[in-house]
C-alpha cells in the first residue's frame, strides 16, 4: 500500500563547464575574469581582514573603465 504515484526523481545534473578556449569573452568579461582569478588565488585579497592588494585594486578599476567605456559605446549607438 506504499506504491509511489509519481516517477523516481531524476538524478542531479549540472550544466557541462564551458572553457574560454570555446568561445571569445567580451573586454568587460576578460578584466572581471581578471581581477577574480587574482583575488581568488591572492593571499591578501582572500583575507576579508587585509583588504585588497595594489594589483586588485588595478585590475577592479581596470574593469570599471571597461564597463564605463562599453556604456559609452552604446548610448552613443542609441537613437
């Protein structure tokens, strides 16, 4: 008397990990991708207590100059 009325479930999966190598990031996407590969494997910047480090603070401006320049580029693209 304890049948199941509804399918098993259906085991987890994840979507497959898409390299860089198959397709190109966007300038914005590459200086993110930047400054998180350094502050992921950074021993000062890992630490919530130290701060940043000189290179991370670089690399998060160089991001915000890319993402200001891509917004230039398009609200001078609209009409």
């Amino acid at each position: 008397m304890d049948e199941r009325r509804e399918p098993p479930p259906q085991p987890v999966t994840r979507p497959p990990v898409i390299t860089s190598a198959a397709g190109k990031l966007s300038p914005l996407q590459q200086a993110y991708s930047r400054y998180v590969t350094h502050t992921t494997n950074c021993d000062v910047c890992r630490d919530i207590d130290r701060g940043r480090c000189e290179d991370s603070e670089r690399l998060w401006n160089a991001y915000r100059a890319q993402g200001d320049e891509a917004y230039r580029r398009l609200s001078e693209e609209a009409p």
